[in-house]
C-alpha cells in the first residue's frame, strides 16, 4: 500500500531529498491552472477534515469569497491536544515540506496571502523543526515574493508559525483564531463563520495539518487517483495513532475503511499477554467508546463508524485490556475537559466539574446506582448548550461509556447508598448533534 | 521590581510582531521572551509588554492567566511534566508521576526549596506511542520506566 503523507523516504524532511523526489511539482502544476479548477479537483477527490469533524475540503474552501477588499488567510491547525493523537508531529518531523507546498497550493486556491500555522506550545523540538523546513523553503523561492520568479506568477504568500501556550481548547478553529489575535482562546459563537468573518474580521479558512499534507498528492497524481483509496465517501489515508495495551503503539498510515481488528492485531502488534480487549476509544478521548467484545467488522472512516455508534475523530484509537480500571480512565477523562473548558458557558465549566466529582465518588466507594443516571443526566445537560463542540467532547466519553458499560459500572456502584434520582427525562433525552443519525 | 527587556530581546520582540496586521498578536510570543528573561510573568512584566504591544495590562493578564505554560512565580531551573492523560496512565504514567513527587516532597506546581526542581501534573502532550513520558523543561524523554526515571533525575541532581 502507498503511504501518501508519511511515505517511507530517508530524511525526507530534508529539502534537497524532498526536490529529488519531485516534491514542489504539484506546486508548479497548480500554478498552471486557476484557482477554481484546483478547488474543484480537491472537491472531486473527497478529501475530507482530518482534525475531527472530516468535513469536506473543497466545499469549506468554495465558501471563501471570491471578490472582497480585505485580506484572506489561511490558518493550519496543529494544536494537536486531543489525547490519543500524536500524528501532527511525525509530519512535522518527517514531510514538513508536503505541508509546506499543501500550504502554498491551499493559499493560491483560496486567495490567501498569509497562512499562519498553529503549533501546540509543548512542541519547542517540532516547531524548531517545522522553522527550518520553512526558512528553507524562503531560500530556494517557494515561499515569499522570490516565488514570482520560482513559478513564474504574479501569485505569492508567506508563511508563519503561531506558537500556542497550553491550551486543549485552542485546537477548536474559532478559538484558534482567538488565540493568533493575542486574545483568550475563547471560542466564537457561530454564524458568522470563518470564511466570512475570521481573523480581524478578514474572510479564513482552517485546515487541519494532515488535511492540507494530502493536498499536493491529490493535485500532482489527480482526483481519480485518490478517490479511489479507501471508503468512496471518506477516501484516502489515515494516520493512526494506537496507543494503550498494545504491543507496538505508533503511528501507522493505512486507507480509510482498514478494520479496527487489523490496526490493533496486525500493525499495532497485539494485546500484551494476549490479554482480552475491554475498549476501544476508536478517535481520541472525545469520540464514543466501543465495547472490546464488539470489535468485529468495526471499520475505521467516518462513514462506517457511524453505524457503530462512534465518529474517527482524529484517529488516535486508544486500547484497553480486561485489567484496565474504566471507572478511573473516565474520571481521567472527565478531569480533563474540567480542566481545559474555557469557562464561557456554565453548561460546560460546571458541569464537567460535576461529571468529575460524581466519578470521584464512584472511585470512592460511595456511588450508587442512580450515580450513573445522573452521569448522562449531566452528560445531556451539556451537550447542544454550549458555543463550541468541547461540550460534546466531554459529554460523549461519559455517557456513551456508562451507557455501554452499564454492567461493568453498576458492579462498580452500591445498591445500598441512595440519594436523589437523577431527573429520568434528561437522561433519556436522545443525543442532539451531530450523532443523531447513530444507531445505539 | 521594575522590568525592562534587553535590547536584544527588543529586537526579537520587533521581528515577532512583523508576522502579523497588528502589533497585538505577538503577545503570545513576546510573553515567552519576557519568561526566558525573568523567569516568571511578574505584574512589572505584563505592565511593560502591554506598553511595548499598546494593549491594557488587563488584556496581557488575561491572556496570562488563559493559558497554562505562562508562570506568574518563579518555577525550578528543571521544570519537570508529567503527563497523566489516558494513554500514559495506562502504561504506568501515575506510577511515574507518584515516584517523581516522592523523590523530591513536593506536589503538583510545587518547587523544591533549593528552586532546582518543579513538578507539574500536564495533559496529553501528543506522546501517547511513546508513553509513559515526562517532559524538562523544552524536552520530551519518552517510553519510560521507573528505572529510566530514576537515572534521568539523578543525572539532573548532579547537573548545576
């Protein structure tokens, strides 16, 4: 199988191995068409958001606006927060220069003349080695006004890194764009969205790190080429970041619709000690978990996950053996979004709080039964009421997983201990958005 | 205690602001020089970057306070994170977390009397395949052990 973001070349990252093989030669071709021709070849290939919502690429670019006097930009997320992923980093360290031209190639096809991309704060060793990449780049003329005469064209754009400080929210785009202002990375309420209204007001577009890496494959090989790897509805590759109880945790570059089973027996090596498989969080800690004795047939892109119940998120599957305590991993779970929600709406800042506690108590030894119905209730309150999908994030894990698990968390509860019951209508309450199509 | 940056740092601090429309945005990055230089963000700090930036001291403040690597006391020379996130911690990463906050008596932002040391308890740090980690100060050590821990800081204790 072809690798198409992190193939395996030796120093690649280096720029004069990534010209030798043909690297900045979708760049040129892209020169030698107008901008909305490339849109609509991204739009063709499928190429779908790799940063969680896998929403459509060419479609978010067709809605920067075409004529307008101000400034557009482009923005590449690489916040890479969501615990479970780790797949930003190996292409800033391996194919910065894939990125680098997808940057130069997105630029042109929406008009921006600036694209800032934005870096987690803890990545001091990757953002020194995405800089170089980048000043390199400047040297030879990909970048900056020297590109004019490099691709022959009136066209250029610059390129900066935005070092973040430590903060999980800043990953959500509106809070990123919050964050390069030199604001609070405070979430926007939206409409209107970035392409009308997003940094200083100006028309953006945001596109995940590994989004905008496959752009110059899908122009240099063709739409058709791409379309055709994986799922037809989410084609292309994924980076899979395995990680927990498995014997070769790692980063692994399979098509969309590989089987879950595959990624962790075959690539990922295994359970250590053979041991049975509890769960599985299929797409970092945000996405709904699946039962480890329901694994069978689960296959990894947006379109099948949903059947199972769950989304492919960033594709960080994290991997549970039959020893793992759940009630604590919740707890870890939950502690987090407590600790990463920005606190606008109370919604989310108290209740994550609560879904803390409550499991705090569970851990205890004082939870009862009607402890888990006032998880979902919780759980529901906060999901669909709040600015930003970091509500869903939290609301997800805990609910999905008290659901699913219902067996394994009442052995974990008291009979005995009652306290008031959780309000019945809540935590029937169907999920609001966007899994409402989901199968339980 | 007054703060001025050095002229280098001045000039660091110009380049920054060059990336961006407005002079604004750069505070993320000017805060990390002015850290570098003092140590810790210190109110004279924030005072002297919204006044290089033309921003309120209120605005630096809250950009401070939003986010976690920005310090407002001085932390150890060895700033050591410990990541607790889900995939650590199921390799071992609260054995790590309790094993560094023995050796040196202090809890989660606590600094060692001597100001070598300071232990923080951080979120996921994009190390989950190479879990369990700790992070000092700008470097991530990774796939870690009890015994590989114990080596690390010894190493750190005999280092000035």
């Amino acid at each position: 199988m072809e690798k198409i973001v992190l193939p395996d070349i030796k120093d690649l990252h280096l720029i004069d191995v990534y010209e030798s093989n043909g690297g900045y030669n979708a760049a040129k071709k892209a020169f030698t068409q107008t901008s909305d021709e490339i849109i609509d070849q991204v739009k063709k290939s499928g190429l779908r958001g790799r940063g969680g919502a896998a929403f459509l690429t060419g479609l978010k670019w067709s809605f920067m606006p075409k004529t307008t006097d101000k400034p557009k930009y482009l923005c590449v997320n690489g916040d890479e927060s969501e615990p479970g992923s780790f797949k930003d980093r190996q292409i800033f360290e391996f194919n910065p220069h894939q990125m680098i031209e997808g940057t130069i190639i997105t630029c042109y096809a929406i008009g921006a003349k600036i694209a800032y991309v934005y870096i987690r704060g803890e990545y001091h060793k990757w953002i020194k080695l995405l800089q170089k990449a980048i000043d390199d780049a400047y040297e030879k003329g990909y970048l900056g006004e020297k590109m004019k005469e490099t691709f022959g064209t009136e066209f250029y754009c610059d390129v900066y890194i935005h070092k973040g400080a430590g903060a999980y929210i800043c990953g959500e785009e509106s809070s990123l764009m919050n964050s390069i202002e030199g604001k609070r990375g405070y979430p926007r309420v939206k409409p209107p969205f970035p392409a009308q209204n997003g940094l200083w007001g100006c028309p953006t577009t945001i596109n995940n790190v590994e989004t905008i890496a496959n752009v110059p494959k899908i122009i240099e090989k063709g739409w058709e080429w791409f379309s055709q790897i994986g799922h037809p509805k989410h084609p292309g590759t994924l980076l899979f970041g395995v990680s927990g109880h498995v014997n070769k945790p790692g980063v692994y570059e399979l098509p969309t619709s590989t089987l879950l089973t595959d990624i962790i027996f075959n690539y990922a090596g295994g359970v250590p000690n053979n041991k049975k498989i509890l769960c599985v969080i299929p797409g970092g800690t945000s996405m709904p978990p699946l039962r480890g004795d329901k694994l069978e047939g689960v296959k990894m892109d947006a379109e099948s996950l949903k059947e199972f119940g769950t989304a492919i998120g960033t594709g960080g599957v994290i991997v549970m053996d039959e020893d793992t305590d759940l009630v604590k991993v919740l707890a870890r779970i939950a502690h987090f979004y407590h600790h990463e929600s920005c606190g606008q709406c109370t919604p989310c800042r108290e209740g994550t709080g609560w879904l803390e506690k409550i499991l705090k108590r569970i851990i205890a030894g004082n939870g009862s039964t009607s402890d888990l119905d006032l998880l979902i209730t919780v759980a529901n309150q906060i999901e669909g009421n709040t600015i930003c999908a970091l509500g869903e994030a939290a609301a997800w894990p805990v609910k999905f997983m008290v659901e699913r698990f219902r067996d394994y968390f009442e052995k974990k509860v008291s009979k005995e201990i009652s306290l008031p019951v959780a309000n019945k209508v809540h935590s029937m309450r169907h999920t609001a958005f966007p899994l409402a199509d989901v199968k339980k | 205690m007054e703060f001025k940056f050095t002229q280098e740092n001045l000039d660091r601090i110009e380049q920054e602001t060059k990336k961006y429309p407005v002079r604004k945005p750069a505070v993320m990055a000017v805060l990390y020089i002015a850290q570098e230089q003092n140590g810790y963000i210190s109110f004279e700090v924030m005072k002297e970057v919204a006044e290089i930036l033309g921003m309120t001291t209120e605005e630096v403040l809250g950009v401070v306070t939003f986010y976690t690597m920005y310090h407002q006391k001085q932390m150890g020379k060895y700033h050591i994170q410990v990541c607790t996130n889900v995939s650590c911690m199921l390799r071992g990463g609260y054995e790590i977390w309790n094993q560094v906050k023995d050796k040196f008596g202090i809890d989660n932002m606590g600094v060692t009397e001597d100001q070598k040391f300071s232990l923080e308890e951080v979120e996921c740090m994009g190390s989950c395949g190479t879990a369990p980690m700790i992070a000092i100060n700008e470097d991530y050590f990774e796939n870690l052990s009890k015994e590989k821990v114990e080596e690390l800081l010894e190493s750190l204790k005999e280092n000035n």
